[in-house]
C-alpha cells in the first residue's frame, strides 16, 4: 500500500519502509519529515491553502494510521479470505 505525501508531485511512500515521522517548525510554518529505511528524506511544507499543497497534520494522521494497519498481525483465515482463491475460479480460468 502507497500512501501519497506530497500532491503536487505525487510522490507516494510506503509506510512498512517508514524510520521516522515527525513534524517540526521552520519560520513559523510547520514542515514534515519522512524518513526511509534507506537512508531517504522527504520534506512536506504546509501548504493547505494552495490548490495542489499539502496539509503536513493530515498527511501525518493517515501516514501513522497506515502504519498501524500494516504492523497488524492477521490471522490465517483473515490471510485466506484475502489471498486464496476457491478451486473452482483455478479450474475455470
């Protein structure tokens, strides 16, 4: 799953390869920082009042969200009744 961060250039990351998250404050404006696993930073101004600019609060809320559904730890039949597909749809394809 992708969760998008930045609109105007539609960059999107992935939560599972999330480090760090945190927002802090540059001249009275408050600034997102997404750090990844490899090493990478992106920075998120605040920007809501521009057509394609981002609300770092919102982002941040549906970055740590997503992080917490993908850290959930699913039981088989909870995998199967994504994952597995019934004989009958195998045999007739």
């Amino acid at each position: 799953m992708l969760i998008q961060i930045l609109k105007r250039t539609r960059l999107a990351v992935n939560p599972a390869d999330i480090s760090a998250i945190f927002i802090y404050i540059v001249n009275h404006d408050p600034v997102l920082e997404v750090r990844m696993r490899g090493g990478d930073k992106y920075r998120v101004h605040h920007e809501p009042h521009l057509p394609n600019g981002d609300d770092v609060y919102e982002t941040h809320k549906r970055l740590l969200a997503a992080q917490q559904v993908s850290e959930r730890a699913f039981s088989p039949a909870e995998i199967c009744e994504f994952f597995c597909v019934p004989v009958a749809e195998v045999t007739e394809a």
